[in-house]
C-alpha cells in the first residue's frame, strides 16, 4: 500500500513534491524565494506518473535550494487555463513569480537533474 499512498500523494518524503491546488499555487509558488518546479499532471496519465516519480527520487536531492510542487490539472482547471497546459506531464520553472522555462512531456532522470541545476545554480542566493 506504500506505492500507492505515494502515487495518491498521501505520503512523502522531505524534498519530494507537493501537492497543491489554485487557491495555494499563489502564496507557496510565486511567492517563494527558492525556484519552484510544478508538475501539471493528470492521475490516469502513465507518462505522468513516471514523471512524478523521477521528481520523488531527485528532489531530495535539492532540500532548502528548490521547491517541488504536484498540480493536477483536471482538480485545478483554473491554473491549467491560467498557465496554458494543453498536454502532461508539463514541468515549469518559477523564479521570483515568473515562469521562466516550461518543458512539455516525460523527461529522462539525467536532464531532468540538469535542467534543475541549471536553475539552481544561477539562483539568487543559491
């Protein structure tokens, strides 16, 4: 049953991603002074779910430099409207308020780390 509380969101580890919805997306995302990736995915999505867990294995890796964050699209219409997801997985990159890279479909485990570096390493104070 681990597996599936896991994939549900129901239980995580420290630096895994959040879930969130469109009434907390404003103060946990744009708000915050770490970068933050979002994962737009729909629960019956199999690439979604592959996605979500390369985010689970790599984003304890990042604890106190980035933030991780879950977003169904189907539960938060608004936000998925707001941000034009048209396809999942969508992973955008938010820096200060402003989404600054979005990158549409599966992306494999090594530029999936390469691309958080990438946002980590030029980040204020990072």
């Amino acid at each position: 049953m681990g597996f599936i509380k896991r994939l549900l969101g129901l239980e995580q580890r420290p630096g895994e991603p959040k879930p969130i919805t469109e009434e907390l997306f404003d103060r946990q995302v744009l708000r915050n002074p770490l970068p933050c990736f979002v994962d737009f995915y729909n629960l019956w999505c199999s690439s979604c779910q592959v996605m979500g867990g390369l985010l689970n294995e790599v984003g304890p890796q990042f604890i106190g430099k980035a933030d991780f964050f879950k977003i169904d699209v189907n539960k938060n219409p608004g936000i998925a409207e707001k941000y034009q997801i048209r396809s999942v997985p969508t992973l955008i990159v938010f820096k200060q308020g402003s989404a600054v890279e979005r990158h549409v479909g599966l992306l494999p485990l090594n530029p999936l780390k390469e691309l958080i570096e990438s946002h980590i390493d030029g980040s204020a104070g990072g």
